[in-house]
C-alpha cells in the first residue's frame, strides 16, 4: 500500500525531535559514567528505495506528487541513517 506524504513526519522528524530533546540528558548523564553515551538508531534497507539523487532539502520537492510512496519512505530512513551518522 501506498505510505502517504506523512512518512518523512512519522519515520524521520519524530525521531530526530525526540533524540535532539533528549540529548542534552544523555550528555549529562554519560559524564557521570565512562564520558560516553550511545543512541541506537534502528532502521531497514528501505533507505535504498530513496531516488538516487537522495533527499531532497526542498519542501516542494519532499511533497513532489511524482514520487511513489516507497520513494518516500526510502528518503526517509535515508535521512534517519544521516542523522545516525552525524551524531
């Protein structure tokens, strides 16, 4: 089926506001230990369905109606595996 324009909102933005939120916490609370904290990302092989031009930064281009839902989901956990990398 189909995953509607929403997935970016449910498989990426809320992972990445509830991690950058809880961040701070996790610092805090890794000096207290080894100096070190650890934030585990979960994610598929769906990250290969992004276009292969990757995500677009655009918002015209997120929501181009072109694009199949898979496409969609893809960039997605494209973008989570960015933002796992990054941190």
């Amino acid at each position: 089926s189909p995953i509607p324009n929403g997935s970016r909102q449910a498989n990426y933005l809320g992972h990445f506001a509830l991690t950058t939120r809880l961040l701070p916490l996790l610092t805090r609370t890794a000096a207290g230990r080894s100096g070190r904290g650890r934030v585990v990302h979960l994610t598929s092989g769906a990250h290969r369905g992004a276009p292969p031009e990757g995500v677009p930064l655009s918002l015209a281009s997120i929501n181009d109606a072109r694009l199949g839902g898979y496409a969609r989901y893809g960039m997605a956990k494209l973008a989570s595996l960015a933002f796992a990398a990054e941190l």
